[in-house]
C-alpha cells in the first residue's frame, strides 16, 4: 500500500510586511559620516529641487522581526521540500556543496569590470564548463550572458539578426519557423526581435509533418527554432530531414535544449545538423530556479556564427584567460556583463560530480521513470495519455489529460493541482498554451527522485482521482491544508481591483478611508 | 552506463537494481529498448570527452575552492568600482532568508503550495513602490539593461511611435542592451536611439537639445538620476513635462539606494521607472547580481503592457483572508506566445526576495541614513582626489555615489594608474578613457557605505605615491 502523506503548511497567518512594526523602530542602523567627512563637505549636498521631502512609507520593524517574518514565510512555501515532478522543468537536486562555494567572497564578491588578472579562477571554471558543454552538443563556442532559457532564445534571434545583416539579407530573411508546441518562449523572443512567426501545426503522430516545413521554408526564412523530444515524450525522428530542408533554403537551425534530460549523452546538436543550440543550466545542469532565476540559458553555436555572439567571450590566451570583447560583427550584448557567475559554478560543479557516465546513467533512468510512471499513471480511471495511438516508449516526460474525469466529475486540472498542495505534493505543470490535449497535466521524473517518491506521487494522483468521484466539492474547493485558502481571482484582470502593491491596495479596497475615519 | 558503479548520491534510481526493478515493471530488457523512437543514425558517434568525474563531495569542494581562490575580491582589496554592479552592505539576514532552501529551491513554484514566496514577491513590489511613490512594480527582469529595453518597447506599443531620446552619457553596457531590444534598423518594428547632448558643465541633459530633438515621432524619453556618470538630474521634472507636451513617455533609470534622499520619481512625473535590484541586498557575483524592475503608475494603459510577471493580492475563499496571484497572466508570453508582450520566462525572483527583505531592514530611517552616508563620503572622496596633483574631478558637486575622476594632467593612462593601485591591493575606479565621452584620460569612481574614511585617505594616499 502506498503511503499517502498526510500534511498541513505551516499556517501564520502571517501580516503582510506593510502592516508591521510601530514609529522608530529600527532593524538596521548606518553609521554617520565621520566628522572628517561633514567637517569637509558640509550636509547640503543634494540639489535642492531633488531633496525627498516625504519619509517613505516602509515598514519599521527590528532585525529580529524581519527575519522571523520571512522565516515564517520561507516556512509557508513548499519550494520542492515534498515532491515534484514538475514536467519541463527538470528537478535535480541542488548541491549545498556547490551552493556554498558561490557564497564565499571568492565569487560573491567580485566584480565583473575587475582585470581580468584578478578572475582567473572564475575565468577557468567558466571556460572548462564551457568545454564539456562543447563536447555535450559538438558546438564551437558557448557563452552564458542569458539569464533564462528565455532569453537564450532571444540570443539566437539576435545572432540571427547580425548573421543576416552581415549578408545584407537581413531586409529579405524576414521569418523564424516553429512548430506550434515549441516552448513560447521561441515564437515570442522571435517576433520580439522583430521576426514574423510561421507556427507549423501538429499531426497525427505528434509532430507537424515533413511536408509543411518544406512548404513553410523559402528564401524569407531566417531561421528556426525547434525542441525535440517535444512535452508529450514524443521524439521527431525526421529531424536530420528537417535541418537538411531548412539549410537546403539557407536558414539557421536552433536546437531548444530544453528537454535536454533524456537524451543528453545520448544526442550531439552538431551531428544533427544544428548551427546552435541552449541549455538550461537551472533545468537539466543543477543550479537552482529559486522559484524563476537567478537562471542561465547557456548558448552554444558553431564557429561559423560565433562572429556575432554577444560580447564578451571568455577564451583561453596561453595559460591566462581573457574577456574577448573586440569582436566587430558582434551581435550586441543581451544582457550586462557575463552572466549569473555563481549558476555557472554551481552547474560546473554538477557536471563534474556526475561525471561521463553519471549524466549517461540520469538519462537512462529519467527516460526509464518517465515509462514506468506511464504505467501507472494508465492504471488510474479517467486519465488518458496523450497522442494514445503512438505506441512507443515516451522520452523523458508524457503529456497526459484529464479529459475523461473531468467530464465525469466536473473536475478540472487546476482543481487537481490545487487538491495536490493538501498533501505537500507540488502541484503538477500543465501544459503551456495552447493546450492541445483537454485538462492537460505534464510530469516529469527525472533522476532524483526515488521509485518510492513515484509510487507516492502517483498514489496521490489516484486518491485525487478517487475524491474527484466521491466528493468533487472537496477537490474544487482546495487546497484546504495549506497556508492559505483557494485564491479568487477576479481581481487580476479587474482595473479597479488589481493591487500590485500596498499602496495600491490600500487606495483601492478602502483601507485608507477606514483608517481615517477611524482617526 | 555500469553496473558496477557505485549509486551517485544525486540519483536514488542509481541504487543496486532500482532500474531493473522499474525496467522490469513494464517489461522492458534493458533502457536502450526504451530509447526506440530515435533513429539509429540520430545517436551521438563522438563520445563525451569530460575530465574525470569528481562524485564525491570532498573532491568537488577540493576542485571549486582550488580555482575559486585564484580570484582577487573586493573584500581582500579596496574596490572602486560600480557602473551597473555596485559594492553595498548585505545585511546577514538577507542571506539568511535567501539562502533558505525553500527559497533557493529547483522547483519553479506554484501558487497554491508557496503562499510565502508569493506573499515575499509583493512586499518586495509593496516596499519599492513606497520607495518610488508608484503603484505598481513588476516582478524584476534579467537586468537594468533589459528593463530599459522593455519599457522603451512599452513606449513604442502604448504611443505607436518609433524613437527614444538617450543622454549622449548613457552606460555603454545598457546602451548596448538597449540596442539589441531596439532592433537594427533593416527590421520594420525597429526603434531609433537618438543621442540628446549633456552641458560639459555638470552632465546634466541639455534641454534645448532635447527640446529640438522632442517631436511627433518620439516615444519616450530616458534618463537616469543619479546617471551613468553620477550626476544627479535636477530638471527631471522640467524632462517629463517637456515629455508630455511632445506627447511621449517618461522612462526613468533610478538608483533605489538613493531614494532616501534623492525625490521619488513618482512625485517629478515619471510614467515608466527602471532600476537594478542588485544594490537592495544582492552581492555583486561578478555582475551574477543584477536584476532590474520596471515599475508605473496604476494605469491600465501600462499594466496592459507589461512583459512579465505583476503580482496582486487577491481575496481567498475564506472570509478575511489575503492571499496573491498573478494579475494579466495572458498578455505574457506563456499565455500569448508571440502575440504576448515580449517575452518572459525564468528571470531573477530570488533577488525581489533579497530586496523584500533589505527594504524591511532599512526601513524609512534607514534609507534616509544609507543615502546621506554614501553621498557624504561620495563626496569626500572627491574633494580630496581633487587635492591630488594632476587629477581633477569633473563634475565635483552633482553626483551622489560615483563621480569622474581626470588623469589627464598627471601625463599617465588610467590603465597605468589602475595598474599600480591594484599591485597595492586596490581597485581604481572604472577606465572610461576609450568611451565616447571626451573626458580625455578618466576614471569613474564608486564610493559606498562599505567605504570609511579612512578607506578614502588610504586610496588618495596610494593614489599620491603612485603618481609621484
């Protein structure tokens, strides 16, 4: 019999900050500046016209009371302390060790318009990183200045840009191909750097066809931006076919990395075809996503592009390592300096431990969990796999639907999600837009988790399932064990009733009427 | 893979048999099998080629701390340097708080199960709004850089127009960001960056430039207060007024640590505000710290175009009850793909905690502190530069943090000084001699809290027995 946990969030009810303290009340103090100071500049030192007149309306609290509050807060947040198998997102475990390391002064502080003189050690574990990732992928150069996944992507429509405009084609390669489940963050970064979209639809067997991309291609194309295995666990296996076609019309090819678990080790980018390709260093690499970054998109290309990378490169001169950043058809920078430094170290520090055959074990068994939780997962009544003629063993994760229940029930995905939070499960990833299977929901195993974490995981999925049937008003109602009630979310797109701060919140709910008329 | 290595500790499935017992569950012989939708020829034929594996924890903390102390810090030495990443106080506590695991967690976060995080992201919102006099604060994207870029594209979707006026003296590192989001020129969406001069006198922009250069086709203006060079802006509210009446935005770049003393920009008319989060509790990272907040009045004409996420407290189902969810989710990416607004995706959320908890520690008093203390000793350090034979100061009483300090008359490069100040164990400030600038040989320099006075005397007596 599985073990079902039974828990409840820690509940403080907690005030929200700018409710706290009492007039004077202090939590840290600054010194003056020394006599020798005010003696030789005096106190007027700011233009008149800009000095701040009113005090800012902060909290004043102590020390003590800012660290409980946010302890109490830390302690309201699940942040993974249960499990998650939180499809495309890959959960690892992150080393303390490596965590540590990055808080030393070594790299916390540093400054990155320091000689290069003074950054060896963090010049050499960037570049040995870089290294691996070369040999992970058979690209020529990576560079980490991307804060996300995301914005690697944009790295990639911008490198296009200066690839093109070099070739003064750049007026005519007008067009970034996509298949219409690749991750949002392709279309948008494209058409945000100015690029047409052409979204290729899917087909029966999961991926859109040979044909369409033959047809979407042409001498507009400037490029295109693929994932592959896709998140229903469905792999193209035309996909040399479909780098051929696209360089036939003369279009750079970007490898999406992002579901880079289940076949790193496993797939070479460069042998594929690909000009470039991303990965995520707080996904697959073990760094962490602190809830939506500090986070890398490593960008890797081939040397034929690396002319237009963002500035600047970290390259080896001798047994010194330098900041390249005389490079005249260089893209432009994406971002400031060179990247999130201590992602980097700590995503190094996860190659190394897993070593060679460590990453080659993960992906054996993140694509083995994923199957085994397929089975299960099918054994559970109103559940249905996605694509559920394809019969092949799925990647890494499978996109299945909750269609079935929640015609018989009434309950819906997010319902399900929320009811998971009662038992100090995270709530699954659904599916990004636009959902192409109904009430989708995406998970995702990986290599941490245990084969007890699963059969728990799953035992919660079933016993949701079970409430849905018995008692849906429970599970529509949820989460009922956390630290907070079901939020109502009619404020969020309501003009008169968003807050996205206190200050609006207290203009728009009354609040300060109350207080004065209190007064 | 084999089997005789011993289970990693990262991988519970590495345990003796626990694949096999899952291979066996579904019948499948071996994990190859499982691998059957890739084509055979799609497999890898070069094999890794990775330094040995350093599983255990002893060995990979050996290796980190090996290379990582062949790094100079800026706690080992005396640094001078900011321009985007800036050497402030981190109180313990801040990280304390973000170096809690649930907190500093793999998972991305979901709304029902982390009410904490939730309720951490809109005091960070909360308090620099308070700091701003702005109602509403996004949650910060990747850098300053990039929150220019977004607010200048904001302008351009919320006027319909397709220009922005920059000070000739912007940071050549968001400048250059700024670019990258404007577009180049061959693409029909782009965004001309119009250069709007400065008075040599003080930095401060030239209106009567601005002024010629405002028209119909400007989106916004951006400036900054304090600068790239440290000078503070006193017209800014003549700025936005100018702005207006030519019928474009309002972008201001601000400094948060400065709003102790410095006016809000909501009360000088600013419509869109930018700034980096790093100085509110990050430490710098080697620029691993930066993250940068957009933030606006509460109009739906801006809340409409944000990129990313805004955070809004919400009422629970159960009476009383405040709890936070995502205000516009579908105008982001995730919900609109390339029909959303730019783009958004993992960003720097650890560091709205870092800045939620450093704004509950200062408090009002504290900022007002914080911002007479660095502008005091900002200055300070100036006039006795200026005291040193050959340097000058170039503009001596407008800055706040930072200011530009002229080697011209000493005959040496700021390369060559910086050169002899570091084999002494300091930083000299930023070289900015091959920026265009004209300010000849020069420095920017970086004075803080976490610079005494005594810190101050050692540089310019380091700095004398270097130039003599």
């Amino acid at each position: 019999m599985t073990r079902i946990p039974e828990f409840h969030a820690a509940k403080w009810n907690e005030p929200v900050v700018m409710e706290m303290g009492r007039p004077g009340a202090r939590g840290q103090l600054f010194p003056a500046p020394e006599d020798e100071v005010t003696k030789a500049v005096g106190t007027d030192l700011i233009p008149h016209a800009m000095v701040r007149k009113d005090r800012a309306e902060l909290p004043e609290i102590t020390e003590f009371e800012a660290q409980r509050h946010y302890l109490h807060l830390s302690q309201m947040t699940l942040g993974m302390m249960g499990i998650s198998l939180f499809g495309t997102c890959t959960m690892k475990y992150n080393s303390k060790t490596a965590e540590y390391a990055t808080l030393r002064p070594e790299v916390a502080e540093l400054h990155p318009y320091q000689h290069p003189d003074t950054l060896q050690g963090v010049l050499e574990i960037i570049h040995d990183f870089d290294c691996m990732l070369r040999s992970l992928s058979g690209m020529d150069q990576f560079i980490f200045q991307a804060g996300g996944g995301a914005d690697a992507a944009y790295t990639m429509t911008a490198v296009a840009r200066a690839y093109w405009q070099d070739r003064g084609m750049l007026g005519q390669r007008t067009e970034m191909v996509t298949s219409a489940q690749s991750h949002p963050c392709n279309p948008a970064t494209a058409a945000a750097a100015g690029f047409k979209v052409v979204n290729l639809p899917l087909e029966e067997n999961g991926y859109p066809s040979l044909e369409a991309l033959k047809a979407a291609v042409s001498d507009k194309t400037a490029l295109i931006m693929l994932n592959n295995p896709d998140d229903m666990g469905i792999y193209n296996p035309e996909i040399k076919e479909w780098v051929k076609v696209a360089k036939e019309a003369g279009a750079l090819c970007f490898y999406d990395h992002a579901n880079f678990n289940g076949v790193m080790g496993k797939l070479s980018a460069r042998e594929l075809g690909f000009d470039a390709c991303m990965f995520m260093l707080h996904k697959t690499f073990g760094a962490p996503k602190a809830g939506g970054g500090p986070a890398v998109g490593a960008y890797g290309c081939t040397d034929e592009l690396a002319p237009y990378l963002p500035c600047p490169l970290i390259v080896q001169d001798g047994a010194r390592y330098v900041l390249d950043e005389d490079r005249p058809k260089s893209c432009g920078k994406v971002r400031e300096f060179w990247g999130n430094v201590p992602q980097v170290v700590k995503a190094y520090a996860w190659a190394r431990s897993m070593g060679a055959e460590g990453i080659q074990l993960a992906s054996d068994i993140s694509v083995v969990a994923n199957n085994y939780m397929d089975k299960k997962l099918a054994e559970i009544p109103g559940l249905e796999i996605s694509n559920p003629s394809i019969d092949l063993w799925r990647m890494e994760m499978t996109r299945w639907s909750l269609g079935p229940l929640t015609e018989a029930t009434g309950v819906t995905t997010v319902d399900f999600a929320n009811r998971m939070a009662d038992y100090g499960i995270d709530p699954y990833w659904m599916s990004h837009e636009p959902w192409i299977v109904a009430e989708p929901f995406t998970p995702e195993a990986g290599e941490l988790w245990s084969k007890e974490d699963i059969d728990t995981w799953i035992g919660v999925i079933a016993q949701i399932a079970e409430e849905a049937r018995t008692n849906p008003e429970l599970v529509k109602t949820a989460p009922h064990n956390q630290a907070i009630a079901q939020v109502k979310g009619d404020v969020f797109e309501d003009p008169a009733k968003w807050a996205m701060t206190w200050r609006a919140h207290v203009r728009k709910s009354g609040l300060q009427d109350k207080a004065n008329g209190a007064a | 893979m084999t089997e005789e290595m011993r289970a990693h500790p990262w991988m519970a499935n590495a345990a003796p048999g626990a694949l096999q017992a899952m291979l066996d569950e579904i019948g499948a012989d071996s994990a190859r099998e499982l691998f059957e939708q890739i084509p055979e020829d799609h497999f890898r034929t070069t094999p890794l080629n990775f330094p040995p594996a350093l599983s255990s924890e002893i060995e990979l903390k050996r290796d980190l701390l090996s290379k990582l102390k062949k790094n100079e810090d800026c706690e080992a030495n005396l640094s001078f340097l900011g321009a985007g990443v800036w050497q402030h106080h981190v109180p313990a506590i801040v990280d304390e708080i973000v170096g809690r695991t649930e907190f500093a967690t793999n998972v991305w976060g979901s709304y029902q199960s982390d009410h904490g995080r939730n309720q951490a992201w809109f005091e960070f919102s909360s308090q620099l709004g308070a700091l701003l006099n702005l109602d509403v604060v996004q949650l910060p994207v990747y850098s300053w850089g990039c929150a220019n870029g977004h607010a200048v594209r904001m302008a351009q979707r919320i006027t319909g127009r397709n220009k922005v006026l920059v000070s000739q003296l912007s940071d050549p590192e968001r400048l250059s960001v700024l670019r990258t989001y404007c577009q180049p020129t061959a693409m029909e969406s782009h965004i001309e960056v119009v250069m709007v001069d400065v008075h040599s006198t003080n930095g401060r922009m030239d209106l009567d430039d601005l002024k010629s250069k405002l028209g119909d086709g400007v989106a916004a203006v951006y400036f900054e207060n304090p600068a790239y060079l440290g000078t503070i802006e006193s017209e800014a509210a003549e700025i936005a007024r100018l702005a207006r009446a030519a019928g474009a935005e309002t972008i201001v770049g601000i400094d948060p640590v400065s709003l102790g003393v410095i006016t809000a920009p909501g009360d000088y008319g600013a419509d869109i505000v930018t700034g980096p989060v790093q100085p509110l509790g990050v430490h710098m990272q080697c620029g691993g710290g930066v993250g940068g907040f957009i933030a606006s009045r509460d109009e739906a004409k801006y809340v409409l175009e944000y990129n990313g996420f805004l955070v809004s407290i919400a009422e629970t189902l159960k009476e009383g009850e405040m709890g936070f969810g995502l205000a516009c989710p579908h105008q982001n990416s995730y919900g609109s793909r390339e029909d959303g607004k730019d783009w958004t995706g993992n960003s720097t959320y650890l560091w709205a905690i870092a800045g939620a908890v450093y704004m509950s520690l200062l408090g009002p008093e504290g900022f007002r502190e914080l911002g007479t203390l660095i502008v005091s000793r900002a200055r300070y350090a100036a006039k006795l530069l200026s005291e040193v034979p050959g340097i000058k100061i170039v503009w001596p009483d407008t800055t706040f943090k930072e200011f530009v300090v002229n080697f011209d008359d000493t005959g040496r490069t700021v390369a060559d000084v910086n050169d002899a100040l570091r084999a002494r164990g300091i930083f000299g400030g930023k070289d900015i001699s091959d920026e265009e600038n004209g300010l000849g040989q020069s420095a920017l320099y970086c004075v803080t809290e976490v610079h005494t006075a005594a810190d101050i005397r050692a540089l310019v007596h380091t700095l004398k027995e270097v130039l003599k």
